[in-house]
C-alpha cells in the first residue's frame, strides 16, 4: 500500500484564500471568488461570529444538491425545539427580543450606535447592550451560556426593556421577563457534586419540582441492567408529573413539540425521494417513523440502517443525539448535521479505519476490556453544508455517531470530521497565544510546523479509535446508568487519552499518517498547555469547570502532572514573573497516558461510580484561582474573543416555473439578519 502523509492531507484542507479584512455587509454566492472571504464578521462580549466555506458544492450532481437542501430545511424546521429544550421560557424571550429588533431596523435605534472599539462596555449605550444581549442568546440558543451553562447578564435595565417593549407594542409574560433579571434558574445544565440536579438545573427536560431521586427511580423501574441490546430510555422524551404520577411525554408528529416535528417529517420525506441509494432510503424512512411514532427501537433500527449506509457521498445526522445537556443523561438534544463526503481526503484518511483492530490489540487497557473483534467503523473527512439545533452556531469538529454502546459493538459506528469547520477555525486563528504561552524558541517552533496536524490527528484519533474501544462487562448497565453525572466528561476524557496514547504511536509513521514523531510531541505540549491554562480564560474568576469537554481535559491534564512528578515529567517553570507547563519527557508521559486510560476504561467497563467521581472531583472541576488570573491577565492583551460559532451558509434554490434547476450557496456576512430570517421562516413552536 502507498504511505500518505497527513500533511498532504492537511494541505487539501487548509488551501484556502485570505480573510477580508473589512467587515462589510455582503452576500457572497458559491460562483464568486473566495479570494477575499471573510471568515470572521463580528465580535462581541466573548463570541466571535465566523464563516465558512461548502467546498465541492458545484460539483455535486442536482439529485444530490436537492438531497442536500431537503435535508437542511429539516433540520432548519426543528431549531425551535432546542430552544424549549434549553429552559421553558426560551422561546418567548427570543420572540420578544426578535420583535424589538425588527421594529427598530427601519427606525434609529433607541440611543444610536455609540462610537465604541470592541470590548469597551462602558462605551455602549443601554441599545448596544440590548443588541450584545440579544445576539448572545441567539448564539446559545437561550438565556444560559453555551458552553459554562451560566444565566446571561442582560447589561441593561429592566425599566429600558420594559420601554423597548412598549415602543415596540411586544408583549412578554411577567414571568418570563422577571428571569431575565433574578437569579432563579441560574443554571441551565448543574453537575456539581452533592446537589439535586434536577432542582438546581434549569434544563426543560423534566417537569419543575421534579427530584434527582425521582427521575433516576421512575428509569430504575423500566431498565433492565442484563439487557444486552438496551433501548435508550428517555431519549426522546419530557419527564412531567401528572394526576397520575410522573409520565414521560414523548416528542413526536402528535405529541410534544408535534409541529415542528410535522414540518421536520415533511422535509425528509422530500430528501427519501431523492436519496442516493437504497440503503440511504431505508435510514430516512425508519428515522421518519421513529418520529412519527417515538418508538426507540424504531430508533435503533435506524441507527443501525444508518451505520450501513457507507456509499452515500450527502450524510447527515439528525434528531435527538446529544445527552450532554440532560444531568442525569437521559434525554436528547435536537441537533442536525448536513454534510457532503471530502472523498479524496476521506480515502487517505481510511488507512485509520483499516488499522482499528491493530489499535485495539495493541491499546495498554485490560484484556478483558477490549473488543476481539471492532466492526464497522466507518471514518470520513467531511465537509459541512449545514447546521441546526445544538450544533449551531457552536459546532463540534468531530462525531462519532450511534451513542448506543450495543449497536457499536454489534454493527459499528460512522466517524467524521468536519474538515471546512476546522479550515475556517485555522484561517480565523487569532496570533500571539503560542508565543506568550509556549515556554522555549523549540516548542514554539514545533507548534507552528506541527499543530495544525496535530490537532487533526488527534481529532481523528478520538473520534474514530476512541469513542469505538473497549466494551463494558457483561451485566453492567450503560454509563448513564452507573457513572450518571460523570458519564460524559469520563467518556470524552477515555476518547482523549485514546488519542494522546496512539498519537506518539510509530506506528502512525509506518502507516504514513505521520511524517515525524514531532507531531505527537507538538500534541502533547498543546494538550498539557490547553487542559492546564489556556481554557482556563473562557472561565469568569472564581468559576468551577462546569462543560464536560473543559473538565475532561484538566482532568487528563492535572492527573498527568501529579502522576510524573517525581520523575518531572511535567515540569511547572517560571520565567520574568510568568507560568509554563513543560513536557520534559515525552515517552514517560505517554505512559501515563496509557495508565490513566486503562484506569478510565476500569471504570467504564466495570461501572465503578465512586472511583469516577472522585477523579473528576479531584482533577477535573476547581481552577487554580493563582493561575487563572494569570491566564487571564496574559491573554487580555490579544482582544481574541475565546468563543467561536458561525453564521450558516443558505441555499437558494432556482426554480423553472414548479421545478428546482440548481441551488445555489450564499454565504451571508450578518449574523442578526440570519437570526431574524430564522426567526420569522422556522418558528413552529409557540
């Protein structure tokens, strides 16, 4: 076989074109130059709004151009229900910003638009604050943070919403309006050890006054911990107390959330007519079953139509997928994915796929825990045509999809990466962390020759290797069932260390995904730099770590170091005043990597509760309050928002009188235009 080099591949995917500078209002369709793309468009409080480009759209064939746009408005058609997912009184708030909004687009604004530079708050006016507001609950899908969970401050007056609303003839409940302002609901997801989770977490997942206890007594009733092909129970449902007890009421076409539920149906039904083969119809019409009729083991048979389907170049991932969002991991959040195969980087990338076995045999966990035989794994680079849900405007850069651990190991799974996302990340970067934070004149050169790779490496790593090793022992329910809380954070940290240990890996070289072991070693200095500093500045001083991908890191961070510091694996340095992580053993440090996946994966395979939570407890959530204010004060000099997300590209479809001839890609540049599009075309849910 010929040995391909990752950075070949790397190249295929960060060919690009320069960003434009200005910040100018335009349209872009996929027929005009990229030269100039703009890849970032705005910033404000700690977003950057960015773009980013469908390569290969034009040499899509019609049938799959409709396949994909189909699947998009689908997936368009459901974002209402993220909001009500995200907390009760979502959907009304943004209603009621959105109306402001619109009244005051053909008027001047309220206070005009003060002359301020980015970042200086005390420059705005009390309109520049609403419109900061309103632009960071659109980005959240809410009034809690993305990523920290945390209420948004609103920065404005009630009395000067209460006056928007009135020149604006809008009306919003007391209710709704009162927790824009108070401290109820603090939280939207709370994982905190030693509290009710449901009754400190904001979430619409289960009825208000609903316990912790409660919820995990009403699932304890229905599962069966022996079951070896487990539905996943309360997947798709809202947890309510009724006259009769607590019931769960399911999301489908004739229950809750039943509208945008009919207009996600209608879309697919659209997209099965066009669909690419017929493996690709029979997931689409299970899945619009599944809808229809809430089962989950409709659910499951779809998963496993979907996994089958390999050939389909338009893929897509749509539904109730994600269980970050719920405490206990019960219930799903919408989310839909579009996408169209990169084939030729996906074919250089398949020799990982081809090689999963030799990861698996040769993987420093317990014999008993590992997989004789990994089926299926299917892993391609891929480029994203459109998002909605939770995926948006926050994406992910990597999937690996079915969650159900019995269908990965009896069927297989699907691994992506989304290749244009990370190229618009890189083109976006800002400049200045790696100097400030790499401690010598070799680490920083390794960084900048290597990190892009690296990072691609490592996401393909985790995704396709880890999140497809190990199994649990037979007789131990699903992680949600025993690790509850830590579930999440204990998965992505077992994936990441998957990663970490196969990444300085030679046999990475021999297969010719590598050229140099410095990539690895580029990816061990970022990892320890990213989990022991650096995500610390997308904290508010004082803040524990709350997001399971932030405490997942630190935690395989801070183990590391306490783990190799009698022989200095990682070495804490000062110099003039400042802190630095430093790898100064490579080999040794990826020996505890090994050791602390094959404790991980202990847990996972055998449901040891206790031990998990006392990991994370220790390493994973409280900040060094000493070094965060220096990651702090050291980063505030580079301006660089630490959030990102992204406005969507639209289609436009051409039409001969009732047929569709083309669809073309538009790539608008204003974030609040595409909010209020959104929130006039896709708003089913009231």
């Amino acid at each position: 076989m010929k040995k391909l080099s990752l950075a070949t591949v790397a190249l295929s995917l960060i060919l690009g074109s320069c960003a434009n500078p200005k910040n100018e209002n335009i349209e872009m369709t996929d027929k005009e130059s990229h030269d100039d793309f703009q890849w970032q468009t705005e910033q404000f409080a700690d977003l950057r709004i960015l773009r980013y480009q469908i390569e290969g759209w034009e040499k899509l064939s019609l049938r799959q151009k409709k396949l994909a746009y189909y699947l998009t408005q689908a997936g368009l058609a459901g974002r209402d229900i993220t909001w009500d997912q995200f907390y009760r009184h979502n959907l009304e708030i943004r209603k009621a910003l959105e109306s402001i909004v619109k009244h005051y687009k053909d008027t001047d604004a309220p206070q005009g638009e003060s002359q301020k530079r980015e970042g200086e708050e005390e420059a705005m006016s009390e309109w520049d604050r609403f419109m900061v507001y309103t632009k960071r609950v659109w980005f959240s899908n809410g009034i809690h943070h993305h990523y920290s969970n945390t209420k948004l401050k609103p920065g404005f007056s009630e009395a000067y919403l209460d006056k928007l609303l009135a020149e604006s003839e809008v009306s919003i409940s007391a209710e709704a309006k009162a927790v824009i302002f108070n401290d109820q609901d603090n939280k939207k997801v709370n994982k905190a050890d030693g509290v009710d989770l449901l009754l400190t977490s904001a979430v619409n997942f289960y009825d208000p006054g609903i316990t912790q206890k409660e919820a995990e007594d009403f699932y304890k009733s229905l599962i069966d911990p022996s079951n070896p092909t487990p539905i996943s129970y309360g997947l798709n449902s809202k947890l309510v107390r009724t006259e009769n007890g607590i019931e769960e009421r399911k999301w489908t076409a004739d229950g809750m959330y039943g509208p945008a539920i009919q207009e996600i149906i209608g879309w697919l039904e659209k997209a099965k007519g066009v669909a690419e083969n017929d493996q690709q119809a029979k997931a689409l019409g299970l899945l619009i079953e599944y809808y229809k009729t809430g089962d989950l083991k409709t659910w499951d048979e779809y998963n496993i139509a979907w996994v089958n389907d390999t050939a389909s170049d338009i893929d897509y991932i749509n539904s109730f997928i994600e269980v970050y969002d719920d405490p206990l991991g019960y219930k799903a959040t919408y989310e839909t994915v579009v996408q169209v195969k990169d084939l030729d980087a996906s074919e250089k990338m398949k020799v990982i796929s081809e090689n999963i076995q030799y990861f698996e045999d040769n993987s420093p966990i317990m014999e008993e825990h590992k997989k004789p035989n990994v089926v299926g794994v299917s892993y391609k680079m891929i480029n994203v045509v459109g998002e909605a849900g939770a995926t948006t405007p926050a994406t992910p850069i990597g999937v690996n999809l079915p969650n159900a651990n019995w269908i990965r190991v009896q069927h297989g799974s699907k691994s992506v990466s989304l290749a244009n996302i990370e190229n618009a990340y890189e083109h976006a970067k800002g400049a200045g962390f790696l100097e400030e934070f790499t401690f010598s004149k070799e680490e920083l050169e390794r960084a900048k020759k290597h990190s892009d790779i690296s990072s691609k490496m490592h996401t393909a790593l985790h995704e396709v290797v880890g999140h497809a090793s190990g199994k649990i022992n037979p007789g131990v329910g699903t992680t949600k069932e025993t690790l509850k809380n830590y579930a999440s954070t204990l998965e992505e940290g077992r994936a990441d260390l998957v990663a970490l240990y196969y990444i300085m890996d030679p046999k990475l070289k021999e297969l010719g995904l590598i050229d140099t072991m410095a990539v690895g070693m580029a990816e061990y200095d970022s990892y320890i730099r990213n989990g022991l500093m650096l995500q610390l500045r997308r904290l508010e001083v004082g803040d524990d770590i709350e997001e399971d991908h932030m405490r997942n890191r630190q935690l395989v961070a801070a183990w590391a170091y306490d783990m190799g510091k009698e022989e200095n694996v990682i070495e804490k340095k000062n110099l003039n005043g400042k802190t630095y992580f430093v790898v100064n053993d490579y080999q040794k440090l990826r020996e505890i990597f090994g050791q602390q996946l094959r404790e991980i994966q202990r847990i996972k395979s055998e449901g040891d509760y206790e031990t998990g939570r006392q990991l994370v407890e220790t390493y994973g959530v409280r900040v060094d309050p000493a070094i965060h204010k220096e990651v702090l004060e050291r980063s505030a000099q580079f301006k660089i928002a630490p959030y990102a997300g992204f406005i969507q590209p639209e289609m436009k479809p051409i039409m001969e009188g009732d047929s569709i001839t083309d669809i073309e890609i538009v790539y608008p540049t204003d974030f609040t235009e595409q909010m209020l599009m959104y929130g006039d075309q896709y708003s089913f849910l009231k």
